[in-house]
C-alpha cells in the first residue's frame, strides 16, 4: 500500500536567546512505516548537498527476522515536510545483520549498497542506482562476493564544482577466513555508478589490532576521505585508534594511516542497556558550504577514559584543517556533567549549509540506567561549544532483537531544518524514526545572522485575524559561497500553502539584495485553520506553520 506520510509541524519555531536545553521546543516524533509486529532497524539518512530538498533513507524491515528481511526506502523531496513510499515496500532482500547504505547523486539519482543471499551462494554486497525516485533501480554491480565482507557504507561526491562530480565510492570491512585480521578495502565508479573499478585496500594489517566499521565521505574539491576503528584483536576487541585514508584525485591514489589519533572506543556489548550489541566506529563529515571553516574533516566518535570522554560513554569530535594530516585535540560534544554515570552512545554528524554542525546520539542522562532518549547537539563556532537538545519526545528501554543487530542514529541538514533518524522500541516493537528539527530551536536569530545564514522568522501575530508580519533575512551571496565579487541579488519567493499542499498566495516572487525584509499578508477571505508559508532562494527553503483564528 503506498503511504504518503505528511508531517504537520504543530508548533511554531523558537528562536529566542539561549534556547537548546532540556526546556526547548522539541519536534514531533514521526514513524517511517509503523508496524505494531515487525521489527524495524538500521535507519540511515542522506541528503543532497546544501540546502536542496531531496533525501533518502534506508531501514531494514525485518519479516521473518532472520530471512526476508527487505530495505524500506522512504524519500522526501520537500525537505522532509512529507516522505514517500510503500509498506513494507518493494522486496529487496537483505541479510538482517547488514544496513542498506543510501547517498544521492549530482543529478538527484539514488545510490544503495546493501549485503544478500538472495540469488548468491555467499553473502553479496551489491550497489543498485535509480532515477526515478527510488520506484525503480537498475541492474545491481556486485561490489564482493564474501562471507568475509561486512559493515558497507558508500557515496558519491556531488559538489557540482568538483573536478570528480558523479565520482561514488563504496568501502567495507573484509575479514581474512580464520582469523582475526581485517582491512577496510574500496572500490569507486567514475561513471555515476554505472561500472565500478578494481577492489583497492586501505587499512594495513596490524600486529595487535585489526580495521573495522568504515566511513567514506568526499570534500569540496574532489577529495575523498575514508575514516575507521582500529580494533584491538583481544576481546572485548576495544578501539585503540582512528584510521584515515586520504585520496586528492578521485580515488586513483590514497595515503594512509592506521593511526591518525588515539581513541578509547566503547564496542562491544552495553550490559547497562538490556545487553544490546554496540557499534563504536567514528563518523565523518566535511565541511563543504564555502563558509570560514570550508574544507574542514570532522569525526565523532563514543569514547571513555581518554580526556576530553570521562569514566562513562561520551561523544568526542575532532577536526582537521589540512585534510587529514593532522587533528586537532578532542572536544567533549555531550555537555552534561563530566564523569556523572550516564551514558551516550552511536553517533552520526552533519554539516549544513552555513557550517553548523549537528551530532545526534542515544542518551540517558534524563533517565534511569536501563532507558535512554535521543539527543541532538549543535555547534556554530566548528566544534568549539556546543549546546544540547532532547530530539525524541519520549524515552525507551533498549533490548535486543537478535545477537546480530545494533542501535544506531543517522542525521542529514536540508534548508533550515535537520532531520534526525534513529530506531527505538518504545512501541513495544523496534520502529525507525524521524524527527525536522528547526535549526531557529537549537540557535537563536542573533547566532544564525552572525553567521551570514538564511533566516525566516516566525509570523507575527500568530495566531491572526485578518493580517500578520513575515520578516525574512537573506545573507550576502558572498558570505554565502566563500566568494567575493558574486552579483549581490538572486531571485526570492515567500509563498503561502494550505493543509493539503496547495499554494493560496504568493506575497514575493523578485529579485532582492541581501538585507532584512518584511512583508503583510491579508488573509480576508481565507479560512480560519493552519497555513504554512515557505521561503525559497536557489537550493535553500524554509517553511513555518501559522494559524488564522477567526
């Protein structure tokens, strides 16, 4: 049956100072595909590069558990407002201990990897394109064929002035049979996924640790970036070490390092939490919005007893700003207290488009030892502070749904808004989750115009009779891209829409110069309900709800 979730923000976005505590707005929760009996896991998110509406998600929905298990794959093509797609969906089966990946290319094509037996003696990871929303996917490139192959991930660079645009990139982990080593290997297609190029590897074989849980990104001028764990080879197979192969021609060539810093990883098994199985591998993101910290390499990571982590589970950054050469020192992203018992856990990080960065991690310093909630931290200075938000309206308590599936988060920035995924059982059975996140509730209006952003604020009065005030700010086009000398004018629109999508007015549609505008909208003739007006300038949007009360 297809399903056309529409989200209805129901509350308006804060943006006064100080706001991102436990007392700050929180967005409504929202299931992909709710399912009271099936089992639902490995949620992952992607976006388009800054600002544009599209994304794609991925979850496994477990049929059988354990055979028949399929790749749910919702997509939004209004920066989140409404996702499509079909319950349980199209089968494309999958091992259930193995996530589907998604990335979406230059030209809004869909990418997938994702590992079955379907059709194959030994497990297969497989890479599938689509160019039509996700309704169909072209012939799959068997990537490996390998019992020994695990934890996939892929993307694809889509930076329209990259000398490697429509370049993609899948990496994994693969086992030596027997044995404990294993190295994180690579293949790349440089014809937007249509053919794929020899298996290159990585990592290098350790003497006392062994490489896992890969992450693959691409920078803004063709680089590519690929980060791991160096796990030590003796149970509990702790992370010792951050792994980072850099490549500046697309992939062609690659300099490594099985140690560009120490870590102090948490994998394993966290018995606090009903014996759930613990993903620690590091995930990245790079700074490709042309603002003061373009370039830059960040990687999260869940550490304890290495400074900045306390004695309990916490998320650590760290950045570099010479493309991995070097890093900087850690920097705790979780801002309770130091060292008080609680526990945070999987996370993923986004860069949007101004150079915000968002973490989003499962937490439990608000609840008892068993249960968690899902957490969302924000940083406007590079990493530098931060300050925190509750993303889930409701807790739960983790358990486990097999002895080979794990917890995890994944966070995409689109417009004004994150969209924060993560699965939970609070149902009773484990859902994939979402929730649009109005970056005005984490920032406040005075840090998003510091930092030359986009913003719309919310009407006033609201709710209103006949008449309300829209004020908007738009950055200088400069401050925007990085570039100085750009034509200081781009075209705008502010147009308003009813419940069911319907465009009902326009109050701009021009060309305008950076600044601060305000606009009327008479409402005479219009009915008393919820309207949501949108502001569009090239790849950005933003949409607020206001209310006629009559």
């Amino acid at each position: 049956m297809k399903l056309m979730l529409r989200v209805l923000l129901v509350a308006s976005c804060l943006d006064a100072v100080g706001l991102c505590s436990a007392q700050s707005q929180i967005a409504a929760n929202y299931r992909f595909c709710p399912s009271a009996t099936k089992h639902q896991s490995y949620v992952q998110v992607a976006g388009s590069l800054h600002g544009q509406d599209t994304l794609f998600a991925t979850f496994t929905f477990y049929q059988f558990l354990f055979s028949s298990n399929i790749v749910t794959k919702p997509f939004t093509t209004n920066g989140g407002l409404t996702w499509q797609h079909s319950c349980p969906d199209t089968i494309i089966e999958v091992r259930s201990d193995r996530a589907a990946r998604p990335a979406i290319g230059l030209d809004g094509r869909f990418l997938m990897g994702y590992t079955t037996t379907f059709g194959y003696t030994s497990p297969a990871m497989l890479a599938v394109r689509s160019t039509d929303l996700g309704y169909s996917w072209m012939t799959s490139a068997n990537l490996t064929t390998s019992p020994d192959a695990t934890a996939l991930d892929i993307t694809e660079d889509n930076a329209m002035s990259s000398p490697t645009a429509g370049h993609a990139y899948a990496t994994w982990t693969h086992y030596t049979s027997g044995s404990t080593p294993a190295t994180i290997r690579l293949r790349r297609t440089t014809d937007r996924g249509v053919t794929w190029l020899a298996t290159q590897q990585l990592s290098s074989f350790g003497s006392s640790t062994f490489s896992n849980g890969s992450n693959v990104r691409t920078g803004p001028d063709g680089e590519v970036y690929v980060c791991w764990i160096e796990q030590s080879v003796s149970s509990p197979y702790a992370s010792r070490s951050v792994g980072l192969a850099r490549s500046t021609d697309g992939g062609a060539n690659w300099t490594a390092t099985n140690n560009a810093y120490a870590c102090n990883g948490i994998g394993g098994t966290l018995t606090s939490k009903g014996n759930i199985s613990l993903y620690d591998y590091p995930k990245m993101a790079v700074d490709r919005s042309g603002s003061a910290r373009y370039g830059r390499i960040y990687i999260v990571t869940p550490e304890k007893n290495l400074s900045p982590a306390g004695a309990d589970p916490d998320i650590v950054l760290r950045y570099s700003t010479n493309g991995g050469v070097s890093w900087s020192s850690g920097v705790r992203v979780n801002q309770d207290p130091l060292s008080n018992g609680k526990t945070q856990f999987s996370p993923s990080i986004a860069v949007d488009g101004s150079g915000r960065l968002f973490v989003l991690y499962y937490d439990d310093r608000n609840t008892s030892t068993d249960s968690c909630e899902v957490y969302l931290s924000c940083s406007t200075d590079g990493g530098a502070t931060w300050r925190d938000l509750p993303a889930s309206d409701h807790r739960y308590k983790p358990a486990r749904i097999s002895n080979s599936t794990y917890e995890g988060t994944s966070i995409a920035a689109t417009g004004n808004h994150v969209i924060a995924c993560w699965t939970d059982n609070s149902t009773g059975t484990y859902q994939a989750w979402y929730a649009r996140v109005a970056i005005s509730a984490i920032m406040s209006a005075r840090e998003m115009l510091a930092m030359g952003g986009f913003l719309l604020e919310q009407n006033y009065p609201n709710p209103f009779n006949p008449t309300t005030e829209i004020r908007y700010h738009l950055p200088a086009l400069s401050v925007q891209s990085g570039q100085a000398g750009m034509s200081e004018v781009r075209h705008v629109s502010l147009k308003v829409y009813d419940v069911l999508g319907r465009e009902v007015a326009t109050l701009v549609n021009d060309a305008k110069s950076a600044g601060t505008y305000s606009v009327q909208w008479n409402a005479e003739g219009f009915s008393s309900g919820v309207y949501f007006y949108q502001l569009r300038s090239g790849t950005f949007s933003a949409t607020k709800r206001m209310l006629i009360m009559k």
